[in-house]
C-alpha cells in the first residue's frame, strides 16, 4: 500500500489476510487498532462463555436437588467450566506477547546452524 509504513516490532499470526504460507505479518502503528478489536472479540467472548457457564452450572445445580441431592456431581461439570473460563480469560485479559525482530534473527541463526 503507498504511504503504509510498517514496523519491525512484533510479528503476530495474519488471520484475515493471504500471506502465502507463512501467514504471519509485521505489526506496525496501523495494525494496534486491528489488534484492539481482536482484543475487545476476546473480552466479549469471554463474558459469554462466563455467562453460558454459570448458567449451566444452575441448570445442573437445579437437576441435582431435584433428583435428591446426595454426591455434588456438578462439581465436575464447574471443573469444565473453570478450565474453559482459565483458558479463555487468559486469551481476553492476560498478556499480549508477539514475535520480535530479534527473536527471529536468533531462531534463524539457530536454524543455519551458525
């Protein structure tokens, strides 16, 4: 693109583009906004798998009593549930660490054996 300048920073995973093989591309100053709606998809995503947790985790809650109680079998269903959340919490609010320049001249390096 003219007048697109791009920064050697960080290098992330290029989902909605065709780069060939590779499919990885240079983040510059233009792509923050891209990765800012990755982020606010995340967040979103996260609180509807929250939302659809706890309210399966009620619903196994409610068939529990109603059957008689006894052994909390829905613990292993909150279990699920935690993980998931774990998982996906950590996707929507936990760190953000790209590929930099210098990471990728070492693994090169590596991998020519020099």
């Amino acid at each position: 693109m003219p007048g697109h300048q791009r920064s050697t920073q960080l290098v992330l995973p290029c989902h909605d583009c065709l780069m060939g093989e590779d499919s990885t591309y240079i983040v510059g100053e233009t792509d923050v906004r891209q990765q800012a709606i990755g982020r606010l998809k995340a967040k979103k995503a996260f609180w509807r798998l929250a939302g659809g947790s706890l309210l399966g985790f009620v619903l196994l809650t409610v068939i529990w009593a109603l059957s008689g109680g006894g052994y909390f079998w829905p613990a292993w269903a909150l279990f699920g549930f935690l993980i998931a959340l774990a998982t996906s919490g950590w996707a929507a609010f936990g760190p953000r660490q790209g590929i930099t320049e210098a990471q990728i001249e070492a693994e090169t390096k590596k991998i020519q054996g020099s």
